[in-house]
C-alpha cells in the first residue's frame, strides 16, 4: 500500500468518509475554466510556509483534480501522481518529504471499492461549478422552451388557429411537450403541418382545447 508522510496508512477498521456522491456521478472533462479562490490559497498553510517547489506541485494537484474521476479528486497512488506532475517518482519522494507537502490536506475518500484523495477546497470549487454547470444548462432549457413555443403559436396563427388557442399558456405548453415525443426534425413548414394537424386532434381527443383541461 501506498503510504504518504502527511497521510495514515488505512486502518481497516477506520470509518473512511464517503466522497461526495454527486461528483462521483457528474461528467466534466469539457470544462476549461476552474473558478480559484485565491485569498483562500494566499493565506493557507500550504502558500504561508511550504516552499515555492512544493507551492507550484501542490497548486498543479489542485487543477489537475478536476479532470480525474471522480471529479476533484486524486488517485491514492505516488506513481501515478508524480506521473500527472510530469516528475520521476524519487522528486515526488523529496516533495512528500517536506515538512509541508503537496498534499497537505488532502484526505482519503472511498469511492465505490477504492480509495482516492479528496480536499476540502477542491471539492467545494468542484461542486460549486457542478451547481452552476446546472443551473446555466437549466436557463438554456427555459430559454429553448420560450423560443419553441412562441415559434409554435405564431405557426398556429398561420395555419388559422383562434387568438384564444395561441395565446393558452398551458396549451402550448401541452401541444410542445406532445410534439417533443412524437415529431421529429425542425418545426418547418410545409412538412410540419401534418404534425401539427396530428397535435391538435390530440389536444382535441384529450379535452385541453376550449377550456377542457
């Protein structure tokens, strides 16, 4: 087993945390932007008193993290460590070997059945993108939805629909969510027609038309 001279070798009795389930599931090896609290950095022990050697590998750690899996952590492993450094295994023997190392509070996670290496700050950044990740992909869907269905309602107009249909919030929205499932390609005419004459005899058949809801 792998030991480090910042961390315990692993007790199997020890209750070892849980790393965070929602970065075990999420996907971000596209994101190119890591967001970087650097009074955090400026003022940690890490930055106050470890040489700038062991800065720079520790700083390195912290941004190569987002790309591992699970996202934001480490692999509880010297080789493949000082192989993401780009160092031979004996510097990255020297650099633990400091009194303050680059992996100065970083902690062992489990993760399914293996160990890995999570710190506190990496993994709140890493969360904190993962929430805002979602919360921008969550605007584009309500954006992409209020475009479909102001286009549908003007394409309602031109197919002679009443003012009172195009204007129904909560038809439209049915009529859309319904087109979803069952059209497929853009909403073009004159090859959207058919589909949309099909989505209105359904709103018809399901009561929503004419205040039937």
């Amino acid at each position: 087993m792998t030991s480090y001279p910042d961390l315990r070798l692993i007790d199997p009795t020890e209750e070892i945390p849980e790393y965070p389930v929602e970065l075990v599931e999420a996907r971000m090896t596209s994101d190119y932007f890591t967001m970087f609290w650097h009074d955090r950095w400026l003022y940690s022990e890490t930055c106050l008193k470890a040489d700038l050697e062991v800065q720079g590998a520790a700083l390195n750690l912290f941004f190569l993290a987002r790309k591992q899996t699970p996202v934001g952590s480490l692999p509880d492993d010297s080789a493949v460590l000082a192989s993401l450094l780009r160092i031979d295994l004996e510097q990255w023997g020297r650099l633990c070997g400091r009194p303050i190392t680059p992996l100065n509070n970083w902690r062992r996670f489990r993760c399914g059945n293996k160990v890995v290496l999570g710190h506190p700050m990496v993994i709140e950044v890493a969360l904190d993108a993962l929430n805002r990740r979602e919360a921008r992909e969550a605007a584009q869907n309500d954006k992409a939805t209020s475009m479909r269905i102001k286009r549908l309602a003007e394409l309602m107009i031109e197919m002679g629909c009443n003012a009172g249909m195009t204007q129904d919030k909560i038809l439209l929205e049915r009529l859309d969510a319904w087109l979803l499932e069952n059209h497929s390609g853009q909403r073009r005419m004159p090859r959207f027609e058919a589909s949309m004459n099909a989505a209105l005899r359904h709103a018809h058949n399901m009561g929503w038309i004419n205040g039937g809801r």
